[in-house]
C-alpha cells in the first residue's frame, strides 16, 4: 500500500462525495421549483382566457386520451394550439 495507491482511493472518495453533492443539490432545487414556483404558474395558467377557436370537445378528448395512453397517465394537456 504505497503513497500512489492512497492518492488513487482518496481522489475515488473525492470524485464520488461532490458527485454526491451535486446530485443532492438539483434533487432539492427540482423539489422547490415543483413544490413552490409550479403552482404559480399553474395558478397564472387558469387565470387566462381559452382562445375564440378552440378545439372541439372530441379533438380535446381525443388528445387528452392520446397524452395518457403514451405517457402512462403520468402527462397532461395544458395547451393545444394548432400550428401553419
């Protein structure tokens, strides 16, 4: 067990405690965005009027049931706009 193979093992434990901290740190901003600046936005987002040409409820349905199937129930349609 020389002076190399010390170095090696204390740069490993260096390398995986920030790796440790790095992962901490975006996993608490991730649980305040969602916790505390999402439901302003949600709020924001039902307080804005639906546009004059908004789709029917069947294409909406349609949709909606579309998202869930391919998301596993996990999506949601917030806004459908029809593009060109």
């Amino acid at each position: 067990m020389g002076l190399p193979f010390q170095v090696f093992i204390l740069g490993l434990l260096t390398v995986f405690l920030v790796l440790l901290v790095v992962v901490g740190t975006g996993n608490a901003i991730i649980w305040f965005v969602n916790r505390y600046i999402s439901t302003a936005t949600r709020e924001a987002a039902t307080r804005t009027k639906p546009s004059p040409r908004s789709p029917a409820p069947e294409t909406i349905a349609a949709i909606t049931a579309a998202v869930r199937t391919v998301s596993g129930g996990k999506g949601r349609v917030t806004t459908i706009e029809k593009r060109g």
